[in-house]
C-alpha cells in the first residue's frame, strides 16, 4: 500500500487517499496524463487556483534501484497553454517513497506563503514561508536544513517562481544536499508560486516495504548488473551529458548563436571546448568530480560538480543542454563562462534551456552581443530583482522574440526547443514537434539516428517508437539515460514491478503504459485548443539553410499528424 495526498491549499485539509497494486504502478507522467485529463482542466487558467498541481513518484521509489527514484511534477503549462510533465533527477522522489508515499496534489491556492513539512510520523504541518521569501535557492536551502534538520528533501519555488515568471521551474535537492535539481520546464515553478507554496519539506526516512522485497533486491541487482556490461552508460560515467556537445558539434547540430550555425569548432581545432572530452581533462585537473550521481541508488553518475582553477566549486551540474543553450547558443566558448551563468539559473531556479534561448533571442535583437557573459549575468539580475525588465525576459523566448520582434525564434508550442537542431537531428526534430509537452527532446531523442535517404513517414515511425519508451519509463520513475537496459528489458522491469506490488502485469505492459500517457497527454491539448499548426517548426528553420551541412527542415505539421494518426491507428 502507498498513500497519496490530496491537499487544499485554501483551508489546509489533507485527504489521503489508499493506492494498492497497479494504481502504484501506473505512475509519473500516465498517472497526471490521465488525472489532468479526467479533471477537466485543459480550459482553466493556468496560474488560477483551478490548475493542480501533481508530484509523483515511481514505484520503486524509496530504494537504491538505479535509475528509479526519479519524480514527475505536472500541470497545465503556463508557457505553452498544455499539459506538462517535467521530469527530475534528486532526492525527492526518493524521500517521498520512504515515507510509502505515491506522491501528493496540491488544489487551490493559499491565502499565505507557506512551508508544508510531511514528516516521517506521517504528519503534515504548516509553517510560514516569510523568512524565505525572496532569497536566493542555496540561501533557503541552507536555512530549511537548519530549521527542520540534515535528514530531508524539499521542493522549492525560486524568486523567479514566486512572481511568477515563466521561466521558473521548481528546484530539488541532490544527494548533497544542493537545491539543483530542477523540474525545469513548462512554467511548472510559476504554477508553485500561483498557489504560495514557497516550498514542501519531506523527511528521508526507511526503505519502504514491498510484496516480496527478496525479489525485489534481485531485480535491483540484476539491473545494476546489465547496466554494468553496457558500453554507452560507461561513456555516460565518464564524461556524462556533456559528451553530446562533441556528437552534436561534429554532426553539425549544436546550436551556436541563435540557431543561425550548427558548429563551433571543426576537427583540426581540437576538441570543443563545451564538449564531454574537453570538460572531463579540465574538471579532473582542477580536483573536480568528472560522475556524480543526481539521486540515491544511481550507477550511471551522469552528473558532475565542476570546479575552477582553485579547485573550488563553479556549479553542479554542467550538462549539455545547459552547455548548448546557455553555451554556444549564447556565443559563450569556454565551460567557465557557462558555469558562471548555469549557477545564477541554479540559484534562481530557473529552466536553463528557455533562459539560454531567450538570451540568444534577445542577442538576436541587438540587446547584447553574442559571447558577453557579463550581459547574460545582467540580464539574470534583473530577473533575480524582478524588475520591469526582469519580469519580461521571464516570460521567456517566444514572448520575448515577440515584443523585440525577432524573425528567429526557436520555440514550438511556445517552448524554447532543446539543443538539437532539427534540420540535421530530425528524429528528434518531430519528436519535439508532435510532443504535447512543447519543444522538449527527452520526449523522444534518437540524436544519431541515421536520418540520411529516409522518408517522414520513416522518420515518425522511428519517433513514436522512442516516444512510447520514454513515456513509459516517465511513468515508472526510470531515468531515461537507462534505455539501453530498460527498452530490451521489459521482463525484468514488468517482473520487479510484479514482486514489488503483487501484480500480475505481462511484458506488453511497458509498451501500453507509454501509448495510453501519449493519447492522454494528445487528448489534453487537444481540449486545450491546440491544433496540428502548434506542431509546425518556426519558418525560419524550412528557409534558412544550416551551415555546415547546409540543411533545412524538411517535414511539415501536416503529414507528421498523418503519419502518426496512421501508426496509432
């Protein structure tokens, strides 16, 4: 059995509701999918009381089973007017599963900020959020440990969040204790901030209990031991995400400067500086940690703490989008420059793939120049001080591309879209079209599939199939970076789920999960107004070609839809 809290926000009562067997199972991103849906909510406001807000976490979650104590934080998007689902590493999920809690909804809003605690007793207490209100994400972390003690997780509203800005994602702490671990996009920390919840303080407490946990620490182990033998997860402990800077650079993907060329530096230069190679020899020179693992019981340890010349700590974690976006779309060339500016959105708690975007847009505008980190910087504080103009480059790129009236713009369904460019990645390129999350690649990203003589009809058969993998993991709390054991392990994870719950699920069971999340999540947009022209990439991808590959977009909204209504039948 796992609780689930149900809680009002206007007059403090909590239901709590009892969830057995698969109604555990079907979690994460199907279970706010489906609740969204069912709720009725496509059509309210997002930041009104009317949109709930949902933390959920898998059914593994509380134990060391590698990859699956990630948690699902969803709602209507105030940046795209859909559904959202944004996804995080951390410790959170991990926390709320000791406590053999499913996860928790938030209704309404509070008449004053508030702190909720769920505490190991299974209480649920109130305290004022003054004290923290319009402090920094590492200074409020710092003071709720003080307060309520080392064993615990929170999930915390940045001051970004709490006016509201766009940008704002909602920010978790590692397994340092560091609040940077970010639900980041989608608008969700404005949707915490709507309904002044300035943060949720869960204790860590015990591993929670399991139908037959013997069988249970097998499958724990037997994953751990697959993911062992597989050479992509060593590249990914090695030099973590930042490795897809160099596989991006080569292919001639990278974002670099407003989308306007696909690579920053060629071969005989040496390796880009923005890339896993390069940040890997520095970090380890300077005393820094090259793996790193974002939440309890992982092996892959994608993540990392990078460090300066000193050897102090710059920011942790200096991944790829962040590197891509905030990088060398903003014309930045070195990993220093990124990280500087990747720990002010860490302290802010804001989503560093729209803020990249938004800051390469408002270069685009002539704001600033391309490669002034001291204009990036700038721009940050006045979004810290939420200033006039702080509180439109909130907003984020689609908004901002609008009032500077910028021809380049690269968002789809008003979201910033990750560090792919789709006239080269193109698999990924439809997956961030055709998603009801927005622009966002880890809805289904194939970064190296071989796209060269294939049709658009091949090319979303392809995405699909990713997309079903990825929803299904989402809705599991598997990290993604898993895939290459869990997308040919269905036996083994349907097996562990039916020890861990006293289900009696086959292995068709992954596949159905993650097509059921898709419809759900299509059929929400769909009541939300949206249409397949939301699907269309921006015009200036189809006109202007990519340097080097000199490539443009070449598949329209209209026969992706087809092929896709065609493929689900």
């Amino acid at each position: 059995m796992r609780k689930y809290l149900h809680i009002n926000l206007g007059d403090r009562s909590v239901r709590t509701e009892e969830l057995h067997g698969e109604a555990i199972i079907r979690s994460g991103r199907h279970y706010i999918a489906k609740t969204l849906l069912e709720s009725g909510v496509a059509t309210v406001d997002p930041l009104s009381p009317d949109n709930p807000l949902i933390f959920s976490a898998g059914p593994f979650a509380g134990t060391n089973f590698s990859n699956a104590n990630r948690l699902s934080v969803g709602c209507k998007s105030p940046l795209t007017g859909g559904i959202k689902e944004a996804n995080t590493g951390g410790t959170f999920g991990f926390a709320l599963g000791q406590l053999e809690t499913a996860g928790l909804t938030l209704y309404g809003a509070a008449s004053d900020w508030v702190v909720i605690r769920i505490t190991k007793d299974g209480a649920i207490t109130w305290d004022s959020a003054e004290p923290y209100l319009g402090k920094g994400n590492n200074e409020v972390a710092a003071l709720l440990f003080e307060k309520y003690g080392k064993k615990i997780s929170f999930a915390l509203c940045g001051p970004v969040g709490e006016y509201l800005g766009l940008v704002a994602g909602i920010s978790f702490t590692d397994t340092d204790g560091r609040p940077s671990r970010l639900a980041a996009r989608g608008g969700v920390g404005a949707v915490m901030g709507s309904k002044k919840v300035k943060a949720i303080v869960a204790d860590v407490h015990k591993m929670p209990t399991f139908h037959d946990r013997k069988k249970v620490m097998s499958a724990v182990r037997e994953y751990g031991a697959r993911l062992g033998k597989e050479p992509a997860i060593e590249v990914f402990k090695k030099t973590g995400t930042a490795m897809m800077g160099d596989i991006t650079n080569r292919l001639g993907a990278l974002p670099v400067r407003n989308f306007s060329a696909g690579r920053m530096t060629e071969a005989s230069e040496g390796p880009l500086k923005l890339g896993g190679d390069f940040i890997r020899e520095l970090n380890l020179s300077r005393g820094g940690e090259t793996s790193h693992a974002c939440m309890p019981g992982c092996l892959i340890e994608c993540s990392n703490v990078y460090v300066d010349e000193h050897g102090k700590e710059l920011v942790s974690p200096l991944e790829y989008e962040t590197l891509g976006l905030m990088g060398s779309n903003c014309g930045l060339d070195h990993p220093d420059k990124v990280a500087m500016v990747n720990a002010q959105a860490n302290d802010l708690g804001v989503d560093t793939i729209e803020v990249g975007a938004m800051l390469g847009v408002l270069m685009d505008a002539g704001q600033g120049e391309f490669g002034d980190v001291g204009f990036m910087l700038a721009a940050m504080n006045d979004m810290r001080c939420g200033s006039e103009r702080g509180r439109l480059l909130a907003q984020g790129a689609a908004r901002v591309g609008a009032h500077y009236k910028v021809a380049r713009v690269p968002v789809i369904k008003q979201q910033s879209i990750s560090a792919y460019d789709p006239r080269v990645i193109e698999v990924t390129g439809i997956s961030m079209m055709i998603t009801a999350q927005g622009a966002d690649h880890t809805a289904g990203n194939l970064p190296v599939f071989d796209c060269k003589g294939k049709t658009t009809e091949e090319l979303v058969e392809a995405s699909l199939g990713i997309q079903t993998a990825v929803a299904a993991a989402d809705s599991l709390g598997l990290c993604i970076f898993g895939r290459a054991v869990t997308n040919v392990s269905a036996e083994l994870i349907v097996n562990a789920l039916n020890d861990a719950h006293g289900t009696n699920l086959d292995t068709s069971f992954m596949k159905t999960l993650g097509l059921e999340t898709l419809r759900n999540e299509w059929a929400f947009n769909k009541a939300a107004g949206f249409t397949e022209k939301d699907d269309e990439l921006p015009d200036f991808f189809y006109a202007e070609a990519l340097a080097p590959s000199n490539k443009t977009a070449r598949h329209h909204s209209a026969e992706v839809n087809q092929r896709m209504r065609e493929l689900l039948g």
